[in-house]
C-alpha cells in the first residue's frame, strides 16, 4: 500500500583517472504478488546482480512459508486444521506469529493477523452502493481474535481455536521478507543497498557518494512535489494508504483498511508512515496506526523508543510524531 512518493536516488562515479569505483545496480520484480526493488551497491555490475538474485532467492523462500495462497505453505496448513488440532511449525515461522501477536496486544487489536477471517462484504471495486448492514458487519468480524491463536513455545505449535479462523501477513509479510533479505546482503558484505516492497523499505550503508538514502514525502496537495527529505540510515519506513482503494457511501470516504475489532472501515486519515529499525515493524504499525486513528496512532508512537510516525489527515494535513523534524525541500 503505497502512498508517499518514494524518491530514492542512486548513482555510479567514476574517478578522474577513468577507474571504477562501487557502482549501484537495480532490479525491479514481482514478488510475493507484488512490486519488488531491489537496489545494491557492488564493485561491479555483475556482482550486484548475483547479489539481487540471492535476495529475491530468499523473499521466493518466505513466501513458501507464510502464503496462504500456496496449498503446501506452513500458514495453509495451520488454516487448514483450525479449530481441529495445533500445528507444529517452523522456528521461524513462530517467531513472526509470536510478535505479530505482541503488536496486537500493545495496539490493542489494531493489528491483527487473524483479520483474514474476515468475510468480504466490503468491495472496493466500484461495485458497492451502500452500507452492509450492522448484522452482516458483526458476523463478518465474528473469527477474528488474535487471542484465539494459541502459541506453544515447547512443542512449537500453532491452534487457531475456531472452526474457519485464519490468519494472514498481508500487513507484515512484506515487511519481514524485506528485513530478512537485507539481512542476508548484510552477511555476504554487501556494503549497502535497499530492499523496496511497493514502498515498504529498509535500507543500510549510503550510497556510492557517501550521502545518506533519502526518502521524499510528497506534498499532500500535489504528489509530484516533495514536501520534505528525510534521511533513512540503517533504518526501515513502510506506507499505508487509501489513495488507491477506498468506497464512497453517503458522501463519506472509506479506506480499504477495515478494523478488525469493528468490521468497519477506517476514515479521517489519507496515509501514515512509520519509521524504525525494521521494516517488519514498520509494516504492522502503519497498518495499526491507519486503523487507530491520528490522535490515538500517534500518541501510542510517541511511547515506543525508536519508532516514529508522519501522518496525512483526510484534508491533507501532515501530523507528526515528536522525534520527526521536516527539513522544507526548497
């Protein structure tokens, strides 16, 4: 869910002497249904290729892990066996079950991932002409709960307590997958680069010329203007929006974002952009901030060390977290 314009410049210098230095090499893919840029600083062109093919190696990895769209995935067969029996799963696969249900409890089921429980009486495809009813929104929420996804470190298994519960990682697997990618560059000496999931990003090291990575906010007013740079320095940002995909019912604008606690979806707010470490945690609390809300998103932002937040209101006013300091683009 891309909003902010994302303007992140790369280059290649050569000394006056004609030799090369690090050059930036960049692929853009399809991965995990959707669009991947892969960005690395390397001696050469050759070896930043191979260097992009080893991450997209490892994103294809994830994938197998946590799609619930492939009938052989880890995540399938927890689904499959709900309300049936644990599942035993991998160590990995665990421990992002395990904090995505942390970030559930802190934002207070903001952010949850049994929201793929969810029954799809929303449509954002220009075919919905009024409210479902409050019945219909009720039971459609009616599975969800990250409360009932039961977590057993000893025998490491996953049991979703109800019959036709699910989860899914739309609104973190993106992120993990890009953190997890940079952490396999960063093992194999690769001295900088950006992994960039339709503008949930994490980058390290700078580019060739020394300078940092740069992030441009757009202006909220005209998207093609950059309303401020901010640096992103071994750091991670992600996006969520209702740009793209939103229903208007009675004159009022609905985000495709739904609360999973209500059934309802989110209003008053056009993106957020969460800032930190990493971009799995990026990716969870963009989502969460969306759904709780600009006063309450931001305020819950400005307890956690380390994180912090831009947010464009429904008339296009920027807010902010207490750590964010807008350097104006002239």
């Amino acid at each position: 869910m891309r909003i902010f314009s994302l303007f992140l410049t790369c280059f290649f210098l050569l000394t006056a002497s004609g030799q090369q230095k690090d050059v930036t090499v960049r692929r853009t893919m399809k991965l995990m249904g959707t669009r991947f840029e892969i960005t690395v600083v390397a001696p050469n062109e050759d070896i930043g290729y191979i260097n992009i093919d080893e991450a997209a190696s490892e994103i294809k990895r994830i994938e197998k892990i946590i799609s619930s769209w492939d009938e052989d995935s880890e995540t399938t067969l927890i689904n499959k066996n709900a309300g049936v029996k644990p599942v035993k799963v991998s160590p990995e696969l665990f421990g992002l079950i395990e904090r995505a249900k942390k970030i559930s409890e802190i934002t207070d089921g903001a952010f949850d991932i049994s929201y793929a429980s969810m029954d799809n009486i929303w449509k954002f495809d220009g075919t919905m002409k009024g409210m479902p009813s409050a019945l219909a929104i009720k039971q459609s929420i009616s599975k969800i709960g990250y409360e009932k996804i039961i977590l057993n470190p000893e025998e490491q298994t996953i049991y979703l307590t109800e019959i036709g519960m699910r989860i899914g990682f739309g609104a973190i697997g993106k992120g993990y997958a890009a953190d997890r990618a940079k952490e396999l560059l960063v093992s194999k000496q690769v001295k900088a680069g950006i992994i960039n999931a339709s503008g949930d990003l994490t980058t390290w090291g700078t580019k060739v010329t020394g300078e940092k990575w740069l992030v441009g906010i757009a202006n909220p007013l005209s998207k093609e203007k950059v309303f401020s740079w901010l640096p992103v320095v071994e750091s991670s940002v992600a996006t969520s929006g209702n740009y793209e995909k939103y229903v208007i019912i009675n004159d009022k604008k609905y985000s495709h974002i739904i609360d999973p606690r209500t059934g309802y979806p989110t209003s008053g707010i056009n993106s957020v952009s969460v800032f930190a470490k990493n971009a799995e945690l990026c990716d969870a609390m963009a989502t969460a901030v969306f759904t709780m809300g600009r006063d309450s998103g931001i305020h819950l932002i400005n307890q956690i060390d380390g994180v912090e937040v831009v947010v464009v209101d429904s008339d296009n006013k920027i807010h902010k977290s207490s750590g964010i300091v807008f350097e104006k683009n002239q």
